[in-house]
C-alpha cells in the first residue's frame, strides 16, 4: 500500500503566518512530502504567493492584490513582520526537496504559471512529477491543459465528489481535492478505481486525521503538518 503523502497547507499555516517564506520553511522542518500554495497575479504581471482576494485581512494594507505591482506588494507586511513571496521565490526554497501543489487562486493564473513551471522544468533541474495544479477555477484548470498536457492538475471541490469527477475526466486530471467533509469510505474508493489519487483538506485535528486514514486517501492537506 503506497504510503499516505503529508502536505503543509499553505506551509504549516497553524505554525507561521500562512504563503511566507518562513511558513514554507517550517513545513520543510516538519518532513513534509509536500506544500500547497496559492497564487495570484498582481498588477505588474508577477505570480505572487497569498490566498485571499485582498490584503485587509493579512497584511498592513487594504484592497485587492491583484490591483498592486510586485513593488507595491513588497513594501507591505504580513502580521508586521513577513513578505508576500513571489511563486518563483517559494521554489527555490522548496528546491526539490518535496512536491509542489500551486492553487490557481486568481484570475488569468494559469498561462504564467505553466510559463513558469516549464522554465524550473527545462533550466533548473525539475521534473513534472513534483509540480500538482490544483483550482476550484474549471477555466484555468482547462488553461493549463490546454497549455500543457503533461502538468499534473487537480480538481478542487467543496461541493460534490462525483461533479468533481466527471469534470476531472475532461482534463485527465491526476488527483480530486475534496474538503474532508465530503468523503466517505466508499467515495475514496470510487474516485481512486477511477485512476484519482485522492488529496483532502483542510484536516486539522487527529480524529480527523485519523478518519481520513483509515478512509485510505493519497494525501492529507494540514495546517498542521507536523500532527500528520
């Protein structure tokens, strides 16, 4: 039985201010076989690293990040102390030393994202394997695919496993990323007779971990990495 993958959500998101350098940094600390990020375009044309739509709710700043340049973006500060990264920035921490799951947050994400996957691919020693693009966003998932049929994708959902599925099938997607609400143990095994690797998030406490294992899911997404 292939063993159950460990990935930090957004880093070790309960550990260290989430999408930072240091929180991707604890995640390495804790052994983890990979981290998940999310990305935006900002107003200058860069992919940096941060969840939310806007900044009020992590940084000293307000208003949607999209609408700032990468210059602008750097002078403000998360929780008074940490940057917003750039995605190129997280990957040469990362470095190869675990798997890569890029969340295509924002809007016209995917074409700079595949641009830049393909140059750590051709110039920096990657190969396909370690890189996963996951969305909730169908149009940027078919993007990528369209862009680059050799990029692992994932299909995010909060909603319905088998919706989920039936779209994964248009993009040959390689895993489903269900909310660990959704799953059963039957579900899991359905998805993964489906040739799925079944990636769950956000699970947090151990009795949750604990139920997603024994359901016998690929990958758990933790902000609490080091617990998995």
């Amino acid at each position: 039985m292939q063993k159950r993958l460990k990935i930090g959500h957004r880093g070790a998101k309960n550990h260290v201010a989430e999408n930072t350098i240091e929180s991707i940094e604890k995640a390495l600390e804790f052994g983890v076989d990979g981290i998940e990020i999310d990305v935006h375009k900002c107003a200058s044309g860069e992919l940096v690293v941060f969840h939310d739509f806007t900044l009020d709710r992590m940084t000293n700043a307000s208003g949607e990040i999209g609408k700032y340049t990468l210059k602008e973006l750097k002078s403000f500060k998360i929780e008074n102390r940490f940057l917003i990264p750039t995605l190129q920035e997280v990957l040469d921490v990362i470095d190869k030393k675990c798997m890569l799951n890029i969340e295509l947050k924002g809007k016209d994400t995917a074409a700079e994202t595949c641009k830049i996957v393909s140059h750590y691919i051709e110039n920096k020693g990657w190969t396909n394997d370690p890189f996963l693009i996951s969305s909730f966003q169908e149009k940027q998932l078919e993007e990528v695919f369209k862009i680059n049929k050799n990029l692992r994708l994932g299909v995010l959902t909060k909603a319905n496993v088998a919706d989920a599925m039936e779209f994964a099938k248009t993009i040959n997607a390689y895993a489903l990323h269900p909310n660990y609400t959704l799953l059963s143990k039957d579900n899991v095994k359905l998805a993964q007779k489906e040739g799925y690797k079944v990636m769950t998030w956000t699970v947090n406490d151990d009795e949750s971990i604990k139920r997603m294992t024994s359901y016998g899911v690929d990958a758990i997404i933790s902000d609490n990495p080091d617990r998995l």
